[in-house]
C-alpha cells in the first residue's frame, strides 16, 4: 500500500511536471517579432541592420521567458505567400493580418532611428607594428506591438545603447562595409535588452487583455481529404489528431438574440500533410462538414 502511494505521488509529480510548464506556455502572450525598419543613417549594412534587430529581439524575448515567440521560419513563409517584403515597412492593418494568419495575439515590430559605429585605431611601431582597433557603438530604436484583433497598437516601447568591442577590424569585419550578423546584434543588444525589460513588465497586463487565438476550422473537403486552416506557422504537426465540434442549435430569445449555442463533438480528424497556412487530414470518426470548428486533442 505505501509503495502504491508513493508511486502515485511520483506519477502525479511527473505529471505535473511536464503538464505545467505546457499549460504556461499556452497562456504566455503569443508574438511573432517583424524584421525593423532602418531609419538610421547607417545604410552600409542595409536591410540585413533590421533582421539582425529582429533576430536580437526574439533572442531576449526567448531568455525572458514570459512570451511565446513564433519562429522566423514560420514567419519568412508567410511574408513570401502574402508577398511582403521583409524590410519591416508594414502599417498596423497590414501587421495584424500577418499575425491573424500565424494564429499570435501579438505583433512586434518597430525601426532603428539611430545607429553608428566608429573605430580607433592603435599601433605600436616599437613591437614591430602590433595594432588593433576599439569599437563603439551606440543604437537607438522605437518598437510597437500591435493587437491583431483590432490593428491597435497597444504598446510602445524604446531603447538607447551604447556598446564597446574591441578587435583588429570589429569582431573580424570591417565595419563600414562588410555586414556580420553576429557584430550587428551584438551592437544593437543594450537597446533591445531595455525594450524587452518594457514589455516583460506589461506582460501579465497583456496576457490578461490578450485576444482569444482564432477558432480553427474545416475550411474545404475532397473526396476524403479534408482541409483546415491551420499548418506549419501554427505548429502543427503529421500525425496529429484534432477533435471536430458543430453548433447543432442555437437558443434564443423572443427578439431573436442568440442567447447560447448548443456544440456537439462530431468527429476525429488525423493530420497527414502539413502546409505553411494549412494541413490536409483523414477522417478518423464521425461525419464532418466545411464550416465545423476544429481544437487539437
């Protein structure tokens, strides 16, 4: 009897274990993080200076913890099927579709207003020229987050820094010309760590206010594939089975309000080939329809 307990003790510890952290995850605020806009004068390195601010950014918002962040494969694909650019030049409309279609609450983006770096160079003649070079950096970019449900910007944030690299040609690159990733995030990192500490402080205010995901639904049927509107930038994965429910009446009231809808679980379905925006499924059970509302099992 007591090894039964203590065995049922260690099965619910494990439990909890692995079920907890998932349930959190499900209710941090969910963001996909736009490339930036560079509106600096610092054009040598181009269009390459905003990724590298977006890519710092999903780094810090990871290591924060208190957000789900979409990967930027997932994002990439769906800027090229909509055929956008990836410069971060979006109004609030046009970023809320985009988050809409990845299933997130939220979208980041934001631009470089200022970005420079200047080196000084040493040398020493008496050790037969031994040299190197100091560089600084100083950023400042403004960073939005938009409510895909409304296109209203519901945060703004902003951040300033100053980095100090040394290196015979910054970090191996010229700086002036050649783009090095590595080099530009490290830069941009002091302002990108205060714009995160902005947005972790709201993000319980956030989580709390967060739109609701959209309902996942039968957008399409043939034959015996059936089509749904959810794939790869949500996640989803062959194999997986999701539950199908259908409003089988409705209660109103004697104006004709909808008071309450009344949903029946109808059916089963199997993921058997996942695509950017959508999946194509098997019917395990039951008998479904265009229209019927999908949830994951």
């Amino acid at each position: 009897m007591v090894r039964a307990m203590r065995m049922a003790a260690l099965t619910a510890a494990v439990i909890g274990a692995v079920v907890l952290p998932a349930f959190a995850e499900q209710n941090r605020p969910r963001v996909a993080v736009l490339n930036f806009e560079n509106n600096s004068t610092w054009t040598y390195w181009g269009e390459h200076l905003g990724r590298a601010a977006a890519d710092e950014l999903v780094t810090q918002l990871l290591k924060d913890g208190r957000f789900t962040v979409v990967e930027r494969a997932q994002l990439d694909a769906v800027l090229a099927e909509q055929r956008l650019g990836a410069t971060g030049a979006v109004d609030a409309g046009t970023a809320a579709k985009i988050g809409r279609i990845l299933g997130v609450q939220y979208i980041l983006t934001g631009s470089i207003t200022q970005f420079s770096v200047e080196r000084t160079s040493v040398g020493i003649r008496a050790f037969g020229g031994i040299g190197g070079s100091v560089a600084n950096a100083e950023s400042k970019l403004d960073v939005r987050l938009i409510n895909t449900e409304t296109a209203e910007i519901v945060l703004a944030a902003e951040g300033q820094g100053n980095k100090r690299m040394g290196g015979g040609s910054f970090r191996g690159t010229g700086a002036e010309r050649t783009f090095e990733q590595g080099a530009a995030q490290e830069a941009l990192r002091p302002a990108i760590e205060q714009v995160v500490a902005q947005l972790g402080a709201r993000a319980g205010e956030l989580q709390a206010a967060m739109p609701a995901a959209p309902a996942g639904q039968i957008v399409g049927m043939k034959g015996d594939l059936v089509y749904i509107n959810r794939g790869q930038a949500a996640g989803v994965q062959v194999g997986q089975r999701f539950a199908v429910s259908r409003v089988v009446d409705e209660i109103k009231d004697a104006d004709g309000t909808v008071l309450d809808r009344v949903v029946d679980r109808v059916g089963v379905l199997e993921v058997t080939q996942v695509l950017s925006q959508s999946a194509i499924c098997r019917i395990v059970d039951g008998d479904v329809r265009v229209n019927d509302t999908i949830e994951a099992e």
